[in-house]
C-alpha cells in the first residue's frame, strides 16, 4: 500500500503530549503505510518520545512553539495563534505535506483557522462537522455538531450532500439512509427551515431521503446520515453523553451498595466491559470536518490515547477513501 | 385534608382505558382525598370498572363519545373534536367542576384546545411543556418540550419564570438555580435567541440565574431548572430516552450472549431492577401545560397504569401547591 503522510497535532487537547504521543507511536505501529508528523514544540516533543521504541523513519518532528489554548476565542487565534501547532499542522495540509490534520483542540479555532488555511471546496456554503454516534446498526453519522449555530435550508441541504458522501466514502454503502431531524415524522411538523431543507433534499434523487426523524431515531437501525443544525446536533451529542455518564455513575452506585451487590458486581465485570466497549465514546473518536480542500479529524478534547489513535486512523480512512473528491464531486456536480 | 376533584381523560393515549382506568383507581386508594371525574365513552367505562373494587362516592363519570386520536391535526381538532373527552375534561376545568386535567392524549391538540377553552394566564404569551428529567439530584425540571418550536427571547425569559415558580410549588426550592440551554457555558457562545434571553433572564433579581449550561449539564445537581425553546427541547427529551433505551437493550444483549453472561444476569438482576426503577421515565411522568388558568398534566403517550397514575399524583400536588397562582403573580408583578 502507498504510503500515506498525516499531521498529528501534538499540544492541543485536555491532555496535549500525555495522550498525542503514545496514540501516534500506537497508529504507526498497526499502520506499517502511515507516516507522521508530530506538530509542536520540539524540546517537548522529544522529551515526551525519549524512552519510547518506533520507528524513527516514520515519525517526523515538525516545531511550532505556540498552543491553542481551549478556551482562546477562535477569531482571535487566527492572528495571534500563527506559532501553534494547529495552525502549523494545517499549513502542512495546504502546502502538500501531509494529506490530513489530526487535532484534539479547541474546535471553534479549528474550524476558523481550517476555514482561512485551507479555504472550503469550491461551492460549499459552510464546513460542517460530522461524527459517528454509537446506534443499533454501528452507528450513525450525525452533522452538523457545531460549526454553525444558525443554518439556513441550503446549508442543510449541503450537509446531506457532505454526509452522504463521508457514508459512502468510510461505510462503503451505496446509497445511505439520510434523515433530517425534526420534532415529529410527519410533513406538517417542524420549523420553516426544516420544511424548506425537506423540499430541497427530497427533490435531489441522488439523495437517500428517507424523511424527518426523531432524537431517539437517532439509535435506530434505519438511519446512516442525519442532518441537523449545529445548536440543535451539539445539544443532542452532550445530552447522549450525558445520559449515557448518568447512567454509567448510577449502575456503579448500585453495585457499591450492599455486600450482594458488591459481590454480583464483581462476577458481571466480564459482561459489564463487554457492554462498556459497546458504548465507549472512545471506540467511536474522530468528528471529519466536512466541506474543506483538506481532511480535517477533530479528536474530541479530552482524548485519552486509545481515542485519540481512534482519530488517527479514521483521518488515513478518509484520504484513502478519497473523501475530499468525493464531497467536491457531490457538492459541483447538479443532478442531470 | 380538603377533597380535590381531578378530571381524568380516559380514553386518550396509545392505551386509552386499560391504562387510565386501574390508573385512578389505585390513584383513589392512594389518596383518601382525591376524588376523580372520569371522562370518556360510558358503556365503554362502566365495562372496564365492571369487576373492580373503588369508593365509588370518589368516582365520577362524564360521558363523552368522542376521541381525539394520537395523529389527529391539532388545529382540526378544535373544530370537529368538541365532542371528545380531551375537550369536555378541559370544559369541566374552565368550569369549575374539576381542578385539575390529566391526559395521555396527543400533544399538540391538548395544548392548543388548552389555549382555547381555559385561555392563557393574563400576560402570558405563549404555554410551555415542562417536565422533570432525571438528574444526579433526582430530577431537572425542562422546558419547552415541543408546546413552541420556535421562540422569541421574551418567550424564554417567561419560560424561566414559569419553571422556576413550578419548581418553586412542586419541590419547595426557595430559589431554583436556572439555567439556558445552549452549545457552551461561555458568554459570547450561541444564538443571539439565548444571548438575549440571557440578558432578561439574568436582570430579573427574583430569578437564581447560573448561567449557560449544555447538554450533558441537564443530568448535573447543579441545576433544577433548564430553559430551551420547543425544538430543543423536544430533541433533547427523545435523545434522552433514546440513549437509554439504546443502552437497556445492549445491556440485555449482553446478559444473553453467553452461558456466563446467562447465569451472572439471573445474580444480577436484583440490582438491575433497582437501577431500572432509578431511571424509569414512568416514574418521571406527568409534564406540565404552564401558563394556563388551571393545571393541565399531560401524561406521555405510552403512559402504563403506573406511569399514569404518576401524572395523577403529579396533578394533586400541582393543585395543592396553587401554582397556577403563583405563575399568575410571577408574570404579572414587575420587579420592584
């Protein structure tokens, strides 16, 4: 297999070095084709890799002294956070370098910063950003998750288009179930905005549509794609992590009460972390950033490694699926 | 205690009367100062109570042929639909006869008959759904769950008013914390709907503002009252449930997998079902239609004998608690 050179972001994120690091030596190591460049600061960098095994042939250090804090306003970041390591990586994506950006830092500045360096693919509206959420068929890709509070019906459109292609492109599936979501099934429920989508997406026949769906459609097995506002997709991603935290402490709990419980805990142990590997956020890591001349994987903030390597590998899945081409494909060509 | 008529629609809802039936009944034998006015097809009525044991003195019947059915057009159902017991229930409130309503039946029609035959408290612009969300301190009361899918920021800023009264009445809080839904907890984050809703809300002294809260926070102790227009809201809701659902049944999986899954389920199980009773939405049942000149307590569609006849204790407290006064005074007394 060809080989295939990404930019890790190494500084951003809750955990920076302590989780960039292992899960780039972890993804060098199961990916024998994959090359690496470690963006950020040098001294750092060598120090966090100094009594480590890889290969050295593979793993590339690329110095930038400044980080993105993940809390620093994204606007302001463009002109004040040129030394970081985000906006280095994503230079390195522009100038050729590497063939995608891997980052767990401040998404608003990754957006803007991706926005600026790279440009969006010509005709795309907006970028969006789109992630896998753990359903009854694997899971479903949920867009947009906050890239754009406020959309309007040809956005929405758009994101279908983005969606359906990043479906196809990683899932391989020929025509995926694209759903809009909505306060009710019927034609008559719902915002004008999601009614004008509706029309829009619905006369697009290269689209799947298969109509509104609820929140809890979400989980179902019949949905691959649903398309949403970036308010109303980042409320419904924190309130299923939310739930799904809740739920976890509240099982723990009762297995800590009585000595039954305490001793049942320890025999279901096997099946609980069976079931937790099911759930776990970690397995399903990696939100594309949609719409740029680029691949941009957003690793969630407080990425441990595991997930972090998750990103990695979901960033060399959308190059060599040729996600890029695909959506600029979608997006410039109207249906004849 | 003095006695406290409630009117029961008992024919709405996906079980109509196999759930709202036992519903009262155990309702009645719960509390010796309820007294009920069941309203509904009264052939149909007298047979389901045919071989129960009840104070009949405490049970009423009101004969209604009609039913609004669950996918009925709520505008429509104001005109052909005066003969069903979701209008004749509400009738019995305008009139003094009962007061309280409690139905399962189709949303949109009990809140817009609601608008209609009790009209809306003086000031009041539009009603909002409010209901209680399971959280790490019991319960976050949320509103609008789908009464408004879309809002102005006056709107929300009644929302605030309303639930914190409502939490005010049901919990005995003396000063709810309040929060808006939003995609961050930073100021400059989101719409410019809950940056201006922010601005109203947080310069009402009478009101314990925290702030901007997300997703996962509905689920924290920090929060007993959570503000969102009806979109939102209504997502949000089935996320929730979805997530659960969604995590109940990989649970099961799990347990069936394998002769050691089999055999530590069976050990388990007591555990489970007490984890189960912490999450069950049943036990979480009973929105209330705010902003209305009487209580209106709509139980959920699905609602079981049990779910049901938590809407009707809900109903009993609401009244005892006079919030429907205390919303009154909220809207209409300006700050001093």
């Amino acid at each position: 297999m060809a080989s295939l050179r990404l930019a890790v972001d190494a500084m951003s994120g809750d955990l920076g070095l302590r989780s960039s690091i292992s899960a780039s030596l972890n993804a060098l190591n199961q990916n024998s084709a994959l090359h690496i460049s470690l963006v950020g600061d040098e001294p750092a960098i060598r120090l966090a890799l100094a009594e480590k095994t890889y290969d050295a042939t593979r793993l590339q250090i690329c110095h930038s002294p400044d980080v993105v804090a993940m809390d620093d306003i994204p606007s302001k970041t463009l002109r004040y956070k040129k030394n970081s390591s985000m906006y280095r990586a994503l230079e390195l994506l522009r100038d050729g370098d590497v063939a995608a950006v891997v980052s767990a830092g401040n998404t608003g500045a990754l957006v803007a910063m991706s926005c600026i360096i790279l440009k969006r693919l010509p005709g795309v509206s907006r970028p969006a950003i789109c992630a896998p959420v753990p359903a009854r068929n694997g899971y479903t890709f949920m867009l947009d998750l906050g890239a754009n509070i406020t959309c309007d019906a040809e956005q929405l459109y758009q994101f279908a288009l983005m969606g359906s292609a990043l479906s196809k492109a990683l899932d391989g599936h020929k025509a995926p179930r694209l759903a809009l979501l909505n306060v009710g099934a019927e034609l008559m429920k719902g915002t004008s905005l999601v009614k004008e989508a509706a029309e829009l997406i619905s006369a697009d026949s290269r689209l799947n549509y298969v109509g509104f769906a609820e929140g809890n459609d979400i989980f179902s097995d019949q949905i691959d794609v649903m398309v949403c506002d970036g308010f109303v997709g980042n409320v419904a991603l924190k309130v299923c992590e939310g739930t799904a935290n809740f739920i976890r402490d509240q099982l723990k709990a009762r297995f800590k009460q009585s000595l039954y419980g305490k001793l049942t805990g320890l025999l279901v142990k096997p099946v609980l972390s069976g079931f937790q590997q099911d759930i776990n956020p970690e397995r399903y890591n990696g939100a594309v950033l949609l719409g740029l001349n680029g691949v941009v994987i957003k690793s969630h903030g407080g990425s441990g490694v595991e997930s972090f390597e998750s990103a990695i590998h979901q960033a060399a899945r959308a190059v060599r699926s040729e996600l890029t081409q695909l959506i600029a494909a979608q997006i410039n060509t109207t249906e004849s």
